[in-house]
C-alpha cells in the first residue's frame, strides 16, 4: 500500500542505518535499527503505521535534507 507519510526508505545494512524521506520531502537517517527491524518495515502493509510504533522515537535519529516548502 502507497503511504501518506513515507515517499521511500533505504537501509545500509553494514551501518544498520536506515534512511527515510518523507512525502514532505524531508530525510531521515535512523540510527542503529536491527535488520530485523528494517526487513519487517519493509514488508508492512501499512509503512506509516509500521513507523510510528517501532522506528520513531525508538532509534537516534537527524534529519539530513530539508524538503522544500510547499506553496
């Protein structure tokens, strides 16, 4: 299923560095997430719902580029 909230992810697995860009434009890279983790966000119906609960606020993160604003 398309998501509302997640244009695309990616995940380094030799960094376990999992990297987000959001439909806002704004990315993400998510520190330290298990390939476990990665593989069942990955295969989630829902990538938003899946996010909220085991990604956000559960791992370090920065936000590496700034989407544009939207007019």
């Amino acid at each position: 299923m398309p998501s509302r909230v997640i244009r695309r992810f990616s995940y380094d697995e030799p960094q376990r560095r999992l990297r987000v860009t959001f439909v806002s434009g704004d990315i993400y890279e998510y520190d330290g997430v298990p390939p476990e983790v990665n593989a069942a966000f990955r295969e989630a119906f829902s990538k938003g719902r899946f996010f909220g609960p085991h990604i956000r606020d559960r791992y370090p993160c920065r936000r590496v580029e700034r989407g544009l604003p939207v007019d």
